[in-house]
C-alpha cells in the first residue's frame, strides 16, 4: 500500500486535475477496516468556536453577528477529525488514514481559505483523500462556516 489510507489514483495530466490536493479516487485494501467519521465543526469543548468573533450589537435588541474565519475554522476542524480518529484507533490512526471527505461551506466564497488550510494537511495530494466540496444554506450553528464529514482507513 502506497499510504495508509489506500492507493490513489490520478487521471492523465492531459485530463481535467482537481483545484486543490485530493485524487480522482482512493482504493482501500480488503484487509483494512472503515472509521465513518461524523460532521464535525470547530466547536471547543467549553462550546466556543474557533474563528469565530461576536461583533457587538449596535442596539440592546440586534441579534449578535459573527465575525467568522474560514481557515481558522478548517484548521480546527481537521484538528478535532484527527483527534476523533486518534482516540477511535487508540492512536493508531490520524488524518494520514482519511480515505475520502466532504466538505461543506455556508458559501463558496471560502473555498481558497479553506483549500489553504487543506492542502497545509496534505501537502502532497498523491497521499490526500478523495474529496468533495458543497454549498450549504446553512449549519447547524450560525457560529459555523465550514464542516468535513469524512472516512478513515485502519488497517487490521
């Protein structure tokens, strides 16, 4: 196995390459067993949210807004995905072991932040997931701009 989280497999450069590091598709052995990781977001444990800043209400009745970072947002998320996949293996595993992932944005005017803080993870897209990135009206907290749901390779 070139990776542990399977062999990728690239079309010909003469054919459309993906914006950011990910392969066209990733085979998993046989011998290897599949983590299906949940939608995860940048939430702390004490229920703040990485880059997120409330902006202060101009009146006592505005509804707060929030300031949010979509690469600081990534960055935690990927943290608390490879803090899952960690504690789900013993520490056998983290995002090296990350088969395939989707990607989901509030809007796709984050998709450069969020492709910044992706290709800073994997570097190399021949070791990268397989990868897809949507539009979403919304998440489940309006402190959030991005989450990745996504599944992990552990072989046996």
């Amino acid at each position: 196995m070139s990776s542990p989280n399977g062999q990728g497999f690239f079309l010909p450069a003469e054919r459309a390459q993906g914006l950011a590091n990910y392969p066209h598709a990733r085979t998993a052995p046989a011998t290897s067993r599949l983590i299906f990781v949940s939608g995860t977001s940048s939430r702390r444990g004490d229920g703040t949210y990485e880059g997120c800043e409330e902006i202060p209400a101009s009146s006592p009745s505005s509804p707060p807004t929030f300031s949010l970072d979509c690469g600081a947002q990534t960055a935690a998320v990927l943290s608390n995905i490879e803090s899952i996949i960690k504690g789900a293996t013993d520490g056998k595993a983290g995002l090296e072991s990350v088969v395939d992932a989707t990607v989901f944005l509030t809007d796709m005017k984050d998709y450069a932040a969020m492709n910044a803080e992706w290709n800073k993870r994997w570097p190399d897209k021949t070791k990268a997931p397989a990868r897809t990135c949507v539009q979403v009206a919304a998440l489940p907290n309006v402190r959030l701009n991005v989450e990745i749901k996504c599944q992990a390779l552990v072989s046996e």
